[in-house]
C-alpha cells in the first residue's frame, strides 16, 4: 500500500456535524490532518503511542489522516521502531531530521506535509486523546488558525508533581508580564495549526527546541490570529528526561530575545495582519495587545493609584501656597497627560503616533470631568463645613478620584480608545504553497 492513500474515516462522527466538510479546499488522497510525534531516543514508548493514536483516528477521524513520527537524531533503536510502524500501519511515515529540537523537527515536518491541519503532540500522550478531535475541529471549519491543549484553563483535569506545576505557573505568568500574551498554557505538548498559517509564521520562528511554541504562538497573537484553547486531560510522565532547569533558562533566554525584537519593531507584525487577512484593529495596526478586561482593570488600577498618589502629593505641595481649587486644578493637570500617555500603551496596547494627539484631547475631556467632580466635592464640602481642614480636604478628593476613575476607565475603554474589532474567521483552507527550499518528508518504504 502506498503512503499517500488515506482512508475518510467514519463521516457520522462529531466533524462531520459541524459542517467541516464544506469549508475544506483539500484534492484526493491529500491528507486533511497530519499529526507529528516527535522522538529523540523513545524505542520503548513509540510503539505503544503510535499504535494506539493510529486506532484512534482509524476509528473516530471523519476525514484523511497521516502520522509522521519525526525522529530527532535519535542514537538507539528509535528508528529501526519507527521504520517498522511505517511498514506495519497505513498512513503513518517517518522523517529523520539530524539534529535535536523539537521545534526544529515540528518545521522541517510541517513545511513539507501536504495535510491542511498539522498538530503535534508528545510520544508519551500525557494528553488524553479525547481532546484531539476538539482540538482540530475549530481549524477545519475554519473558525481558529491556532489551537492548543491547556493544562491552566478552568476545567483540565491535571496529574503532575508541585515542582512542574510551580515551573509551568511561573513561566506562563512571566509571558504574561513581559510579552502580554492571552493565552494561558505556551507549552503543553499538544498542538495544531492551519498549514497556510505554518506557511507565513514558521519561517520568523528562530529557536529550534522548547521556546518554539511559545514563539510561534506570541506572534500569531500580534498578527490578530485566534487561538482556540481546549482544556486537556494530562498525566505527567514520570520518566520524562526533559531537563526543566536548562529548559526554564533557554526559554527565558528566548522571551528576552523576542521582547528585544518586539520592541524595536523587528518582527513585521503589521504584515502578517495583511498578509493573512486579518483586520487590524486599530487604522494605524498599532494596538500590540488587545488586552483582555481583566489586564485593562489590573493595569488601570496601578496606574490610577500611582496617578492619585501623585495628584495628592502635588496638591500638599500647592496648597502651601496657592489657593485649594487651583491647587486642585494644577495638580490635575500635572498628571494628566502622564496618566493618559501610560494607559495608552499599557491598559490598552496603543502605541505610535497616530491619534495620540485625539488621545490627549479627549483625556482632557475626561480631565474636565475630573475636575468638575472633585473641584464640586470640594465645593461641597466646603459649604457644609468652612472650616475643613487638610485631612477632611484630602478625603474628599479620594472619594471624588474614585468616582472619576470609574468613570474615566469606561470613557477610555469605549470611547477613546474602544475595543479592537474581533478577527473575522479565517477563509477556507486552499491547498499549501510550497516553500522553496523546505525538505521533504522521507517517507518509509510500503510493501505493494
């Protein structure tokens, strides 16, 4: 039998309800779903793994499948295994790329796979296999470009030890500090994306082993992509021989690396949007985070505070010598354009020149409304008590601040700035170009 005869599969099973079928662009025999185990020295888990994600897309995959076992320079007996699963199983091939990495073998294999949807997940299917049909489904009718499994998100069902736990919570806490990413897992081994989305991203894709995840990911959300996330079922495999020191340190290394070239605008962010035909949400493409609600709440608090601590500070000073309103006033003003310049680029992802001057105009609307409410709290006050002194003054304006910051955050998030439009969906699959120079699979030779 030869390797590129794909079976369809069962056509009543749960893609085949979402109407996949009608948006797939792909020709006979070509595979729809190509899933990539990677090895390095796994002679005794291949075996099983690959038996057993055989039978189960032999029996629930409405569609044509592959799996391509990349083997990663292995030096024991993985590939005499994986030559004999190739010749044992229909649709399963084998790729032997002569150097480790992970991230190296995933894009010499989905360069060169004809299949529409590549995934990929580890060897030791920590994963339940349960997920993987909800996993491609969103890429197939074509709602996502990007779909990964997550251990972190509200309902995984998760079995590992505290320390991989801790390391897993902290790396993707310092992604979002540092790279205000909106996805909660980067590095769970269990994966898809659509091959004309691989086709643009993979070759801006530096690092060849653990970060590559994260890379990929990282820019498919600056690209405006949608990044469909399914909680997984996980058991930690407790033989893995992955060394989580050196991989914290060189994944550190790489969010370092691409903050560096985020920053200085070495990433060509604006043309991806373009290139893979996503609106961008802002005219100028400028907005690098879309950040979530919850960001916005967190990031204009501590700003907020940081600006009434500041507006306070001043107003003491002032008010030694300048009556209270304009003491008030002044301050006001001072902190304003700070106030509105960092919730620009921090609350709500705004950076360039175009519309800051609107920005600003319309931060000293909300300003005037700033001062209409304390400056009236202090008027208030003043009529009920004359002789109020600092420490009645200075509650006041609290309590007015707050009340003006409740009301400048819903002014700055849907009047000033506003809120990015979603991407729209991604167009049906058409077959994947091929790109000059990528290696080709080597496929393991069938007996006819």
């Amino acid at each position: 039998m030869r390797s590129d005869i794909f079976s369809s599969g069962d056509p009543t099973s749960v893609l085949a309800r979402v109407g996949a079928a009608a948006t797939l662009a792909h020709e006979p025999h070509r595979p729809v779903l190509d899933v990539v185990v990677p090895v390095y020295n796994e002679e005794i888990d291949l075996g099983p793994c690959v038996h057993r994600l055989h039978a189960y897309l032999t029996a629930t995959f409405p569609y044509a499948f592959r799996i391509t076992i990349a083997d990663n320079a292995s030096t024991d007996a993985t590939p005499y295994v994986a030559e004999q699963l190739a010749l044992a199983l229909p649709y399963v091939v084998v790729v032997r790329i002569p150097a480790k990495g992970r991230g190296r073998a995933l894009r010499t294999v989905w360069f060169g796979s004809p299949a529409s949807v590549l995934a990929y997940m580890d060897v030791d299917l920590s994963t339940d296999l349960a997920a993987l049909l909800p996993l491609v489904a969103p890429l197939i009718s074509g709602h996502s470009d990007i779909a990964i499994g997550t251990r972190l998100a509200r309902g995984s069902r998760v079995v590992r030890g505290p320390k991989r736990e801790i390391i897993s919570r902290c790396y993707n806490l310092v992604l979002r500090s540092t790279l205000a990413v909106r996805f909660s897992d980067a590095q769970c081994g269990f994966k898809a994306i659509r091959s004309d989305v691989a086709a643009r991203l993979l070759p801006l894709v530096e690092d060849g082993g653990w970060f590559f995840d994260t890379e990929l990911l990282v820019l498919a959300q600056r690209a405006g992509l949608r990044i469909h996330e399914v909680p997984v079922d996980w058991v930690d495999d407790a033989d893995s021989r992955v060394d989580v020191l050196a991989t914290a340190i060189a994944d550190l290394k790489g969010v370092w690396r691409m903050g560096r070239s985020l920053a200085a605008g070495r990433l060509p962010v604006r043309e991806l949007r373009v290139d893979l035909g996503r609106p961008s949400p802002r005219r100028d493409g400028t907005r690098v985070a879309g950040h979530r609600l919850s960001h916005q709440v967190t990031s204009f608090a501590a700003i907020g505070v940081a600006s009434t601590v500041a507006h306070l500070a001043l107003f003491l000073l002032l008010r030694a010598v300048a009556p209270t309103q304009v003491a008030n006033i002044v301050a006001l003003l001072v902190t304003v354009v700070a106030n509105t310049a960092a919730k620009r680029r921090l609350t709500f992802g705004v950076r360039g020149a175009v519309d800051a001057g609107r920005h600003h105009v319309q931060g000293l609307v909300l300003f005037a409304v700033g001062v209409g409410v304390s400056s009236g709290g202090l008027a208030l006050l003043h009529a009920l008590d004359p002789a109020a002194g600092r420490i009645t003054e200075l509650t006041v304006l609290l309590a007015a601040n707050v009340i003006a910051t409740v009301v400048r955050f819903i002014a700055l998030r849907f009047w000033v700035f506003g809120e990015p439009e979603p991407a729209g969906p991604p167009e049906p699959m058409a077959a994947p170009q091929a790109v000059p120079g990528a290696p080709a699979p080597a496929t393991a030779p069938r007996p006819n």
